[in-house]
C-alpha cells in the first residue's frame, strides 16, 4: 500500500518537476558553450596583443619602424576578422538557444493542454 502511494507521488514529481529538468539542462549547455567561446576568444586575443607588444619590442630603426607599421595593419585586419567570427558565433549560440528554448516552451504548453 505504501509503495504504491511512495511510487505515484515519486512519479508525479517527476512529471511535474520535468519541464525544470530540461530547462536547467537546455541552461547549462548555454552556458558550457558561451564559456568555451569566450576562454577562446580572450585565448586569442591574448595571443595577439602579445604578439604585437613581442613585435614592437623589436623596432629598433627606421627600417623595423616601417616594417612594424605595415604589420600593424595586417594585426588589425585579423583582429577585425576575428572579432566578426566571433560575434557571428555568439549569434549562432543565442539564435540555438532561443530555438531551443521556444522548443521545450511549446512541448511543455502541448503537454499541459489537454487533448
């Protein structure tokens, strides 16, 4: 008798506390991306701003001035670039998300609605 009281309640809760399960879950995949999106990016450019402090370290003369210079121009250009691929990105991963979320909010409404 208790067991199948203990076993109805612990299947309701179940049923009732699903949506919040999927919810946390579709959260923390958010979340998990976002995060390896931006360890990358300050990765990135880390690396770059090193590499242009390393490069302006080097300007002796004239000559390495101009050479610097014109690096100058090419380090912007793939900054440019990157920052583009990376606001493209986290688009993507926002667009995902929302499509995600629509998704669980109307199986949820489908659920709840009786037939």
């Amino acid at each position: 008798m208790y067991t199948d009281m203990f076993k109805t309640f612990s299947e309701q809760t179940e049923k009732a506390l699903s949506p919040y399960v999927k919810f946390n879950k579709l959260l923390a995949k958010n979340v998990e991306t976002l995060t390896e999106l931006q360890l990358t990016a300050v990765r990135t450019y880390g690396d770059m701003g090193l590499s242009q402090v390393k490069a302006a370290s080097s300007v002796t003369d004239v000559t390495s001035m101009t050479a610097f210079g014109g690096q100058q121009m090419a380090a912007m250009t793939k900054l440019s670039q990157q920052m583009m691929d990376d606001s493209n990105k986290l688009q993507s991963i926002a667009k995902e998300f929302k499509e995600d979320l629509e998704q669980l909010t109307a199986d949820n409404v489908k659920a709840a609605t009786p037939a």
